[in-house]
C-alpha cells in the first residue's frame, strides 16, 4: 500500500498552469475589450459593444459561481442523507467550495456594474425610461429593481459563502482527535444543522429567485416556471463532474489512496442520473412551450430552436444528453480514468455552452452568435481561479477527514 | 483482509432487538400463519362494504349516464380525475422505495418496501378506475388501444397526453407488479416450506413458481432485481410527468405551467409517502412488527415528507409569483381571483391545499415530531388530504370560470355517486391491503435478512471494536486496495 500522502503540495507545473489559464483569461478580456471597443460609433453602437462585453463576463462568472455553489449543494445534500460513500473525497469538495467566495466576489462585481452602470442594453428593465414606455416591465417593476436585485444578489453571495465556510470549519473541527460514538452523534447533529441551513437559502435562492434575477431577467418579457430548477440541473450536473476532475487528478498525482474505482463510479452514476434529470427538464420545458404554441412564450425559443443559435442549442443537447447517456451507459465507462476524465471535461463544457444560449441571445443579438472563442477565453480565466484557488485551499487541510464518523464506511465501499 | 459488514455505530440499527435469522423469518411470518384476528375481520368487512358501495355508484353512473355525476360544460372534471391524479401520486412512494433508494443504497427501505410496493399497485389499481368510468360509454374502452381496426381513419389520437397516460400507466403498472412479485417469490416459498396445513402449501407452493432457494435462484434473482429497478427509475418520473402533461400542454390558465412534471413528480412521493406512513404506523404496531419498522424509519421517511413538502410548496409559490410576473391577464386572474381570493367560490380550498401541504409538514423539522408516532399519523392524513384539493384546485379552480362569464359554471359539487365512487375505490384499496397484510409477509424477509449483519441492533453492538480502531489501524486492514 502506497505511503499515505496527508496533505497536498501544489506542484509547480499544476501552478503554472492555473496562471497561465488566468493570464488567458485576462488577455481575452483585453481582447474582447478591445475589439468591442475599438470603433466608437454612435453611442448606441457603444452600448451594444458594451453589452457584448459584459454579456460575456456575466455568462463565465454566474456559470462558474453556480457550479462552485453546487459543490456546497452536494455537500450538503450528502450530509443530510448520511452519505458516508464520499467521505473519502469530501475534503476535496470542500476545496471547491473556497472558490464560492472568489467567484463570487467577481460575480457580484460584475452583475452590479451591469446594473448600475448607465448600459441597460443587458437589463434593459432596469432603464426607467424604457420600464416608463413599456406597460408589462413597468408591472413587473416590483420584482424587477434595482434595489430588490442588489440587495438579494449581496445577500446570497455571502450566505453562500458563509455557510460554505461553515461546513468546512465543521469538517476541520474534527481534524482534533478521534470522536467517541456519542460525540460522533452529537457532531453528526451539528453538521445536519448547517447543511439544513444551507439547503433552506438554497431553495430561495437558487431554486427560485437567483435565476429569475440573473438570468431570466435578461428577457424580461418571456417567463417560465421551470426555469430555475433547470439552471440547477444544469449546474448541479456541471459541479459533479468539477468534483470527479479533482479527484482523478489528484489520484493521478498519487493523492487520495482510499478514494478507489467504486467512488469514481458513483461519482459518474451522479453524472449520468443528473444529465439525464437535466434533459427531462429540457424537454419538459421545451415540449410544453412548443405544445401550447403561445407566442409570449415560444418567442424564447425562436433564435434559438430555429435561428442562429441552434447549432448551439443542438451542439447543448448532444453533449449533455446523447454524450452521457451513450457513454455512461457501461459500467466499465464510469470506472475508466481516461473516459471519466474525458466526459467530465465535456459536460462542464455542455453546460457552459448551455449557459451561453441562455444569455447571449437575450443581452446581445437573436440574430447572431457572437465569435464565441472570446467567451471561452475568459471562460479559460475561470477555470484557472478555481484550479488556483481550490490548490491552495487544499494545502491547508489534511486530504481525508480522519475522526469523521462515517469515514470508514468510505474506506470499504463498494458500488 | 477486507471488512465487508461495517457499518458507523453512530447509525442508528435498522432492526432492533436480538435477532438471528430465524427469529427473522418468525417475526415476520406470524401475523401470516396465525388466524385473522377479530380486528382483521372487522376492517375487512368494513372496506368490502365500501368496495360494495363504490361499485353500485358506478353501476348508477353506467345505467343513467354521467348525467349521474354533476359535471357540466364548463366543468367538465371535477371529483373523477382529481380522484384518479390523488390515487396515481400515491402509487409512486412504492417503486421509489424500491427502485431509486435502492439506487441511493438506502438501507432503511429494506424495512417498508413491500407493504409500499403493494400499496403502490393498489393505488394504481383505484386510479385506473377514474378515466375508464368517466368514459361514459365504456363498453368502448377498448377504444384507446391502438390496433388494426376496421373503423378507418378512425384511430387514436397519438398527440393527446391522454393517450399517453394509457400507455404510461399501464406500464407502471405492470413493471410495478412484477418487481413486487419477483421480490416476494423467496418469501412465498418461506412460507410454503414452513406450512402445515394443505391447502396451504399448495397455495404458496403454486404461487412461488417452484423456488428452491438455489444460488442460480438467486442469481437469477438479484439480475432481475436490478433490471426491474432500472426499468422502474425512470417509470417513476415518467408517470405523474405524464399526468401533469394532461394538464400542461392545454392553454387553459392555471394549467399551462412549465414546471408542472417535476413537481408533480415531486408532490406524488409527498402524497405516497404520507400513505405509507398511514399504513405503517398502524400495521407495525397491530402485527408487532415494531423493531422492523422501527422509530427511525418513521423518522426517516418523515424527512422526506417536510422534503418533498418543501419542495412542492417552492413550486405553488413559483407558480403564484410568475403568473403575477408574466403581465398575462388570464393567467394572473385565475391565480389571484379563482385561487388567492378567499371570497373567491372555491377560494377556501386553495389555502386549504397551502396549509396542509407546505405549511404543517414544516413541523418535521423537529426530531421529536418525527418521532412522534400519533402526530405521523395524523399528519400523514393530513398531507393527503392537502394533496387531494391540491388536485381538486389545479382542475376545479382553472375550468370553472371560462372566459366568458356567461360561460362560468354554476357551483360545482358532487353527486353521492361521485363520492360514492370515490369512497369505493377505498374500499377496494383496503380490502386489498387487507387481503395482502393476511397473505403476504408485509415486510420483506429475505432483504432483511441482507441488512441484518449490518445494520442489526446486535450486530452492531458487537462492531465495538472496529468502531474503536484508529482510522490507520482501520485502513491498513480493512481498506479495499484496487489498485488505483
């Protein structure tokens, strides 16, 4: 049995790739910037190409925010069920969910410079002049503010992050000395706690309001009540697959020794079941907007079943449905490195791709896909900081929570 | 060397009590092999009279007509398909028990997994009744089945969801049955083998298909176990997804809601939850099966009841809050006018539906309400009752009030044959559950038997020292080294 190798050391290589992932990320938002930028034009035109460079710096960070969050929703929802399974890996979910403050600090900056900024191109509701011509935002105008959105946007980044900080402060706490079975219960209370906590915030925010404010506002007019549980689908799906990347890596680099084949294999269970749970909301959503054939609400769909974004919106369906459905269908696919690796990479591209459709023909033209490499150039930026970020958080706890009461069960587990 | 029966002792056991595997088989095939106690008789009797009651109000219905029940033009379904919708919700505790928690290696389910399953089949049995008799002239039932016909172009509608929930229910329930009846087959042949009396080991002996217990029985078994599961996982989304599509594909306001599938999915294990803590917590303590279905299984399947509760009460308010957002009169008009207005005709059922649904299961917060065995019950009926008119306002409250107002329906209430319909159904619903409770080992014995070097009281006890070692000790022994 390999030597136990208790806590990380960001080796140099792994560095230098999360910065050189950043500094691509920068350059593109130079980039992007630039090319914008460069023509002045009336200011209309201006506000257009600022809305192509925002609308790209939302898409990246909401979408990696979110799937950072999901990491905190697994945690979560592992703990409340007594998952003892994944024990063996928590603290490598607990390193993603550092990034949930980062991310989210950038996040918040940015929805708030979109708000406030005089650009309203994006959230064209939070113009008063145009929410003063236009009798259904002016309706909606009590949901649909600048104050409520700020406010609600602070409050969850912190909540999130605060309780994220929470159960990793809990999972710590136990790093101490072994615990008797009646202070294992007591601990296991604690915890139950928090995660509930956590999953009630949870439910107001990214299950219903978070999305609604985010994202959906971007078309004012067009509703759905899906729509959130989608977004979590999506990023639920994407935040699984952040997770499985970490622990092959750090499996490859001679980490994790009791993580084994059988949590890789449940890791792309979870894969599997949610990309198949995201395509049943996808075509719930779709077939019922389609069925009823209301124009309030297939003008959604418009550009992007029919126009210029449908090969993104075609591309979306066949990665994160087709793709992991053929593939994860075997069991010897969920226990493959090579296929896990693969898949997970492609999902979290899906889902970003998924979050592109969602924004781009909304906040900046139905009629045309913008050059997308821009996005994933900054979309690279993202990566780097939560590779960067989830290192460092990494280095300063042990790699496995020792005393946890359930980790033994961890230790032998079998699928 | 590899430890497979570990498991934490800060788990609570699954089956109390010193048990060994015979005491096992004991237990649980008591209340089979003793008498029907004065009690069984009783409850029989009294649902067969139901049962007895619900089929001459079908027979008034069939004679005279639907004219029978107060349906008109504008309400068009009333008690018919909010009863079919409330019995089809409470057929899916049963398969998820079976099949998605034993995906999620829910050990507990072990424990109540066959009187759900069986209730699960029952229920699906009572809601068929709905659509079939509300057909009116149902000696053309045969209708919806799609097969070569000499009627034409007379064929069914492929577009209709209604159509769709044929094909989905009937599904349902026939992998339903099967999973059911496969998992019983080791039990029936339990019984057979302990049998005295004749006819009893013919009757078991018939029903469990000549099953010997032989390793290629339980392999065979255990591969059929998992494929029936994998049928079953996504039957239980599909099945209330299809129902809700009835509903959601309609423009009529208050119907046509895109989140409609998964929180109807989700309102169905609420509502078939809710039943199966109604019928566990008093089977439990008549047949003594207490250290079986112990506390925290009650406990457990409490949570997912506040779960599912929240979650379906995320989904009213969605629903609630984007009617208002969308600007659409209609559809802001049948929420705020046909639901939210209390002076509204039917305005009392919509909080009715919020209070029981959302609002009291919100007490399973705390463990000492989860573990309240009284408080389970009454709440279980509670939660059902809340499911009913939760039903009862997405289909009466959105139809009565078309958009003419010279259109708007006279106050609908039912006829006694409508509730005698709907009462019959329970009848059928019990006597089946009491039929099964006297034939059929209500628990499952041999999937016990699985769990009970793991999670048995006495057997955990006796972990004292695995618990005790070092998290390093442990590893070096017991971790499973598979090479990477």
């Amino acid at each position: 049995m390999a030597s136990t190798r208790d806590t990380f050391q960001v080796p140099k290589r792994y560095n230098s790739l999360a910065i050189a992932l950043m500094a691509i990320g920068i350059i593109a938002i130079i980039a992007l910037y630039i090319t914008t930028h460069g023509s002045g034009g009336t200011p209309a035109e201006k506000h257009q190409s600022d809305a192509r460079f925002w609308a790209s710096l939302l898409q990246n960070s909401v979408y990696f925010l979110l799937v950072c969050n999901a990491v905190i929703f697994f945690i979560a929802a592992t703990t409340l069920a007594w998952g003892g399974w994944q024990m063996s890996f928590r603290r490598v979910s607990e390193a993603i969910t550092v990034c949930v403050p980062v991310v989210g600090t950038i996040c918040g900056v940015i929805l708030l410079t979109i708000l406030f900024s005089s650009n309203h191109i994006i959230y064209h509701w939070s113009d008063n002049n145009v929410v003063a011509n236009d009798a259904a935002l002016d309706w909606k105008s009590g949901f649909l503010n600048k104050g409520f959105f700020a406010t609600w946007t602070v409050f969850t980044i912190v909540a999130w992050s605060l309780v994220g900080w929470k159960l990793r402060s809990l999972s710590r706490s136990t790093d101490a000395g072994k615990l008797t079975v009646e202070e294992g219960k007591r601990y296991m209370w604690t915890n139950t706690v928090w995660a509930a906590i956590y999953i009630v915030i949870f439910a107001l925010t990214v299950m219903s309001s978070i999305p609604w404010f985010w994202l959906m506002s971007i078309d004012a007019h067009w509703y759905s009540t899906m729509y959130s549980w989608y977004t979590f689908a999506s990023s639920f799906v994407a935040g699984i697959a952040l997770i499985t990347l970490f622990v092959i890596y750090l499996k490859n680099t001679g980490y994790l020794e009791f993580t084994t084949k059988e949590h890789l294999h449940d890791l792309g269970k979870f894969q599997f079941a949610f990309s198949i749970f995201w395509t049943y909301l996808w075509f719930a959503q779709l077939m019922l907007i389609w069925y009823a054939n209301i124009p309030e609400e297939t003008v959604y769909f418009k550009p992007r079943y029919f126009g210029a974004y449908s090969p993104i919106f075609w591309m979306v369906f066949m990665i994160n449905f087709v793709a992991p459905i053929l593939i994860y269908m075997s069991r010897d696919s969920k226990r493959n490195y090579a296929t896990l690796t693969f898949m997970s990479m492609l999902i979290l591209f899906g889902h970003w791709l998924d979050f592109y459709q969602m924004v781009f023909p909304g906040s900046v033209s139905p009629d045309h896909v913008p050059t997308i490499l821009y996005d994933f150039g900054v979309g690279i930026g993202f990566v780097g900081v939560i590779l960067f970020v989830t290192a460092r958080a990494l280095t300063k706890a042990p790699m496995i929570a020792k005393n946890h009461p359930l980790i033994k069960e961890s230790l032998i587990h079998h699928t | 060397m590899s430890l497979l029966r570990y498991e934490s002792q800060v788990r609570p056991p699954l089956v109390e009590g010193n048990k060994d595997y015979h005491q096992v088989t004991e237990d649980i095939c008591r209340p089979v092999e003793a008498k029907p106690s004065k009690l069984w008789w009783i409850g029989f009797l009294i649902s067969v009279a139901f049962l007895c009651f619900g089929i001459f109000s079908v027979c008034m219905e069939v004679t005279y007509g639907v004219g029978q029940w107060n349906l008109n033009k504008t309400t068009g379904w009333g008690w018919d398909i909010t009863n079919f919708v409330w019995w089809v919700g409470i057929g899916h505790a049963g398969t998820l028990i079976s099949a998605i928690l034993l995906l999620f290696r829910q050990g507990w389910r072990t424990g109540v997994n066959r009187a759900a399953e069986a209730m699960t089949i029952f229920a699906v049995m009572c809601a068929g009744q709905f659509p079939i008799w509300h057909m009116g002239r149902v000696w053309d039932a045969f209708f919806v089945l799609p097969y070569a016909n000499t009627r034409g172009p007379l064929w069914v509608n492929f577009n209709s969801p209604l159509l769709w929930d044929v094909f989905a229910i009937s599904t349902y329930f026939t992998v339903s049955l099967l999973f059911w009846y496969s998992g019983l087959l080791p039990d029936l042949a339990t019984l057979r083998d302990r049998a005295k009396l004749k006819w009893r080991k013919m009757f078991y002996g018939i029903a469990s298909f000549g099953w010997t217990g032989s390793t290629k029985h339980w392999q065979r078994h255990e591969a059929l176990s998992l494929v029936l599961a994998g049928l079953s996982t996504p039957l239980v989304l599909s099945v209330h997804t299809i129902v809700s599509f009835d509903f959601a594909t309609s423009v009529v306001p208050g119907w046509h809601t895109t989140i409609f599938p998964p929180y109807f999915v989700a309102g169905a294990i609420f509502s078939g939850f809710a039943m199966v803590q109604t019928l566990l917590v008093v089977t439990r303590r008549v047949l003594g099966l207490e250290e079986y279905i112990t506390i925290e299984h009650i406990d457990v399947m409490n949570k997912v009841i506040v779960l599912t509760g929240s979650i379906v009460g995320i989904a009213y308010l969605t629903e609630l809050f984007i009617a208002w957002y969308s600007h659409v009169p209609y559809e802001w008009f049948a929420f705020k006018e046909n639901r939210v207005n209390l002076n509204s005709p039917y305005g009392w059922s919509y909080y009715l539906m919020m209070g029981c649904n959302v609002l009291s299961p919100q007490i399973f917060w705390f463990r000492k309400m989860r573990r309240n065995l009284l408080l389970t019950f009454f709440m279980s009926i509670l939660v059902n009752i809340g499911m009913w008119f939760e039903r009862f306002v997405i289909i009466v409250t959105s139809v009565y009030r078309d958009y003419l107002p010279s259109s708007w329906s006279t106050y609908y209430r039912p006829t006694i044959w409508e509730v005698g319909f709907y009462l019959g159904t329970f009848g059928l619903f019990f006597t089946c559950y009491f039929l099964f409770s006297k034939f059929f080992p209500v628990i499952a014995v041999a999937e016990i038997k699985h769990i009970l070097k793991r999670s048995g009281e006495n057997y955990k006890s006796k972990m004292d020292v695995v618990e005790k070692e070092t998290f390093d000790d442990f590893a070096h022994e017991h971790a499973h080294d598979h090479g990477a």
